[in-house]
C-alpha cells in the first residue's frame, strides 16, 4: 500500500489545487510519512540501544546491529 493510500484509509481527501492538478496532495503526505517513518525507526533504534547496554557481549553486539539496520532502512 502506497502513501497515497494510505492517507485516504486515514480519511485524508484528495483536493483540487488552482492549477487542475493534485500534485501537493502526494507531495506533502510523501514528506509527512517519511518523517513519521523515521521517527519510528529511530525510537526503534534507540530502544535496542537501551536494551543491548543492559545484555552480556553476544546479546548487546546482536542488539547493536539491529539498531544500525533499523536506521538504515531509511537510506534506501
């Protein structure tokens, strides 16, 4: 399911701009989720963070690298 989608299940509309078109429409909410994505990714991240400084090396090193492939699911 694409952003556009999703904003209409939330009972975001789809409006007219002056112009015919409704290019803002995707724009603004493709900006929105995003940064909501990565909002979530980073509380993600930082949540193994918090829980591998409390584990024994193997557990923390597994929780380490869980938080680094969280964040980078936002650079691709």
């Amino acid at each position: 399911m694409n952003i556009i989608e999703l904003a209409k299940r939330a009972g975001f509309v789809e409006y007219e701009l002056d112009d015919g078109t409704t290019e803002a429409f995707d724009k603004r909410y493709a900006k929105f989720a995003a940064l909501v994505a990565a909002h979530e990714r980073e509380a993600c991240a930082k949540l193994c963070i918090q829980m591998a400084n409390r584990c024994d090396d193997i557990r923390k090193t597994a929780l380490e690298v869980a938080a680094e492939n969280i964040r980078a699911r936002g650079t691709t």
